[in-house]
C-alpha cells in the first residue's frame, strides 16, 4: 500500500507505551502497511512499513476526499 500527503502529519509511535503525538510524516510518497492497533482498540492502523508510525486507518481515510494540502491519496 501507499500513503501520498501534500503535508506533514502529526500522529502516533505506537511503539511508545505514551501514545502522545510524537512523530511526523512528511509530504511524499510513504510505503504503509494495516497491522492491528498497537493499543490494543478494534481500529487498525496504516503506518509506515516496518514501523509503528502512523494513526487508525479512519483517521486517514477521513481526508482521502480533500483537495488542497490536508488531501491524503492511499493506493491499494
């Protein structure tokens, strides 16, 4: 899968037992992959492959029907 922003994205290191907005993904082309969520919740999320940077796949699909910066375009 693949994950195309206009933006940087403030979102979660799921890795982090915090779960604080702690890392960015900056504008371009990202590989991503659905793993089940690290906080234990129903949501999967989409991060960045081999990481757990990411959000819930909800979250990204809300701006999949924007056209300006916020728009995020993920190919299946």
């Amino acid at each position: 899968m693949i994950l195309v922003s206009k933006r940087n994205w403030e979102v979660h290191d799921g890795s982090k037992a915090s779960g604080n907005d702690d890392a960015i993904v900056p504008p371009g082309r990202h590989e991503i992959e659905r793993v089940p969520n690290p906080f234990g919740f129903e949501a999967p999320w989409l991060v960045l492959k081999g990481t757990l940077i990411g959000a819930t796949e909800g979250f990204w699909r809300q701006w999949t029907d924007y056209s300006d910066d916020f728009q995020i375009v993920i190919e299946e």
